[in-house]
C-alpha cells in the first residue's frame, strides 16, 4: 500500500485516509516527506522567497479548500495513474 504523508494538522484527512487503508505518517520535517508516494499539504508554509527544495519524487497536494474527500479523491487518482 501505498505511504502518504500528511501535514500534523490534517487530522481529518489523516483519519480519512487510514480508513480507506493506506499507510499515513504526519509530516513533520523533509526526512518524513522523502519515503512517500504522495504528500498532503496546508499550504500555509509557502516559502516567501520562492526557493523550494524537492525533497519527495511523489505528488503533492494542497488541501487548502479542498475537503477530505475531495483530498482522498485526488490521492486515489494520483496513484492509479
């Protein structure tokens, strides 16, 4: 099964996601990140001098304004691609 990592304050797409089976660890430094098919993200720490690092080969997503259903939705047709 696929590993997904989820943002700590994701609590409800966490619990979503372990549900429907997958392996969910919460993001808590880039090391988290580096080991998952797929990250959930907030958004909220948008890097303000637009340097980023990729530190994951697998897709990301931004929850804000998506529910949990609509994050799962996108997970699913992420990884069945």
């Amino acid at each position: 099964m696929p590993r997904i990592g989820v943002e700590q304050s994701l609590t409800n797409v966490e619990e979503a996601l372990k549900s429907m089976g997958y392996d969910v660890v919460q993001i808590r430094s880039e090391e988290d990140a580096k080991s998952c098919d797929c990250c959930i993200v907030t958004g909220q720490d948008n890097n303000i001098m637009g340097i980023s690092n990729t530190v994951t080969e697998g897709s990301v997503i931004e929850a804000s304004g998506l529910s949990a259903e609509e994050i799962c939705q996108q997970v699913q047709h992420r990884l069945n691609q």
